[in-house]
C-alpha cells in the first residue's frame, strides 16, 4: 500500500519520502528508520519535515504477531505512538491505515462506529494504534498488481499459483471486502490531503468469501477455476484466530470522498489493466 501512495503522490507533484527499514524505496527519497526505536523515529520525521505523515508500516504476519507478542506491541503499538508524537511536534497531520481484524467477525458489514472486538494479537495492537493518530483508514485483504518489496499478496498468490497449474484450497466460510490497492492509496490520500479526522473504512465495496473471490478473479483472468478447492477455516492450520465475517461497511467514504470504493467487478478490471 505504501508504494502505490507514494507513486499516486509523485504523480500529483508532491515531495514524497518514503520510509524504509532495509530495502530502499524506488519512489520517493528513502529515510531510513526503526519502528522499534523512538529515536529513530523522532530523527526521521525530523529530517523530512512532513505536511503529512501516511503511516503504513506495521507488523502485519497474523501468526507472527501471535507467537511474539513482545515484537508486535513494539512495532505496531509503540512504534505508532513514537511517530505520532513525532509528527505532533512537527504539527503534521497523521494518518494510520488499520485492519479489519479489529473486529470478532460475528457479524460483517461494520461501520466505523461499530465496536471493535479482535480476536487475535495482530487485531488488538493495530486497534491500540488507532488512537494515536488524527485519521485511521481500515483496509481488509489489500491485493494489487505489484508484490510490496517481493511480498506477494492475495491476488498475485493465486494468479501465479493458477498459472503453474497448481490447485489452491481457499476457504468458503470466511467473508470480506478484498481491497484493490490503487483505489485505496486515491482514498487514503484523499482523506489526508484533506486533512479528514476520525475513522473511513476504506476497502472495497463488495463482501466476499476468500474461495469465490478467487473464482472471479481466475474467470477475469482467463485462468482455470477448477483449481481452486473449496476448505473451511477448521481445516486451516492458524497460530492465530481468525474473524469469520471481518467484511467493511464503506458508505461513509462512498458518500464523503471523491475517490469511491470499487466494486468488485470493477476493481479485478483495473487489476487486470495493470497487469497487463
């Protein structure tokens, strides 16, 4: 997600950093810095001296963040609050992108003034983040045409997974609002731009199981969705807990912005037209 802010910006004719932790950044000048280490924080926002600080970085392996607790507060609670300070004592506005996993999963379609309820650690530390900053941005399952820094995601996982012939199992019981990248960096730096407070959930519009998600982008694709096995989340070998139905009301940022969340049909069509 932060690549494709940080081009969307560029292309808009904004001074654009770009921080890193070890791979520089091929957008943007790279500033360096540890979401570990307050310091280091306070020392990069002082060197770039923001307007505006989109905050993106994050501890984000689900299984990970439950197995080491101790990292995933540091990183996704401390580091927030270090870089929040940092950019109120350079009086620039802060905007954090969150999850869905702030939510049990109980019901779907949560509006931002839903009462968040994560069932995993992953879920509770971006929540606890969320109170640092002027504006938070909730995304769920964000996918686009390039892998972030050789990360693949959802949606190149299961194109290049299909493309070698491979079955895949996905499972039919879990739902959400699969994110197309590009559309969300246009909302994010909107909501920024403009300098919006509070909470926007900013993913796609369109509530789906992972397994039929995956149909409609193996049909969009040409590829063959016979591939692709139906499982359920009790075959799934998690470290952590997952919501069941974690799926984002956008109505809010459908009816506030100018960039509107897209549908599905729509965004695997842009998918497509950036792959290609």
């Amino acid at each position: 997600m932060g690549c494709s802010i940080a081009e969307l910006a560029s292309k808009r004719g904004c001074e654009v950093f770009s921080g890193y932790a070890e791979h520089p950044p091929e957008v943007g000048e790279g500033i360096k810095y540890d979401l570990t280490d307050a310091e280091s924080i306070a020392r990069a926002v002082k060197t770039s001296d923001p307007d505006i600080i989109i905050h993106t970085a994050a501890l984000t392996d689900v299984d990970k963040c439950e197995t080491d607790k101790d990292l995933a507060y540091k990183i996704n609670v401390l580091g927030t609050k270090a870089l929040a300070e940092a950019a109120k004592e350079a009086g620039a506005f802060t905007l954090y992108t969150s999850t869905d996993y702030v939510f049990d999963g109980s019901r779907g379609m949560y509006k931002e003034d839903d009462q968040p309820n994560p069932v995993n650690y992953y879920g509770q530390t971006k929540l606890l983040g969320e109170k640092f900053c002027n504006s938070v941005a909730r995304a769920c399952v964000i996918y686009g045409a390039k892998p972030a820094r050789g990360k693949t995601n959802f949606a190149l996982w299961i194109i290049e997974s299909l493309r070698k012939g491979q079955k895949i199992k996905l499972v039919t019981d879990q739902y959400v609002t699969p994110t197309l990248n590009t559309n969300l960096a246009e909302m994010a730096l909107e909501v920024a731009e403009r300098k919006l407070p509070g909470i926007y959930h900013l993913s796609g519009a369109t509530r789906i199981s992972r397994y039929d998600y995956a149909v409609y982008l193996a049909m969009a694709s040409g590829l063959d969705e016979g591939l692709i096995i139906k499982s359920g989340t009790r075959d799934m070998k998690w470290s952590a807990l997952r919501p069941l139905d974690s799926s984002l009301d956008t109505s809010k940022a459908a009816a506030s912005l100018s960039a509107k969340p897209l549908p599905l049909r729509e965004a695997l069509k842009a998918l497509i037209s950036e792959l290609s």
